[in-house]
C-alpha cells in the first residue's frame, strides 16, 4: 500500500533546472510542501521521495489528511 503510494505521488513529479545555479528541483503539485533541490536530476528525485516518505509518515502520526493519488489511498484506522 505504501509503496505503490509513493510510486503514484512520483509518477506526478515535476521538475525544472534552476537558472541561477543549473541545480534541479522537484516537487509533487497533488502534495503542497513536499519539495527537492539537488545538483543532478537523479539525486534530486532521491531526495523528493525521501521528503515524501518522511511526509507521509509524519502526516500518519498526526493524523492529518493524505490525498488520494491516481486512486492510491492510505487511510488510518483507529484502534480502539
């Protein structure tokens, strides 16, 4: 579950090349915040889904919402 989450968020992955330093960023539109900036394009996609998987996790111990992406959801069940 999620790893085909992440797979999905990173498929919708933009990226550009930053004119002031010839670096790249990245991000993910569907989830606002989660950003990368690296020197290549290989190594900013790394850090991007290391920022997601760390969002993601985080985002499930708050309990905050998580978009659904492409039809992949992770929802959080309460134990009681």
């Amino acid at each position: 579950m999620l790893t085909s989450y992440i797979r999905a968020a990173m498929r919708q992955a933009r990226y550009e090349i930053v004119e002031d330093d010839g670096s790249f960023y990245g991000e993910i539109p569907a989830i606002p915040g989660v950003w990368a900036n690296a020197r290549t394009l290989e190594d900013c996609r790394e850090e991007l889904e290391s920022v997601l998987e760390g969002w993601v996790l985080l985002s499930i111990a708050d309990h905050s919402p998580i978009p659904d992406i492409d039809g992949h959801r992770i929802e959080i069940r309460e134990v009681a």
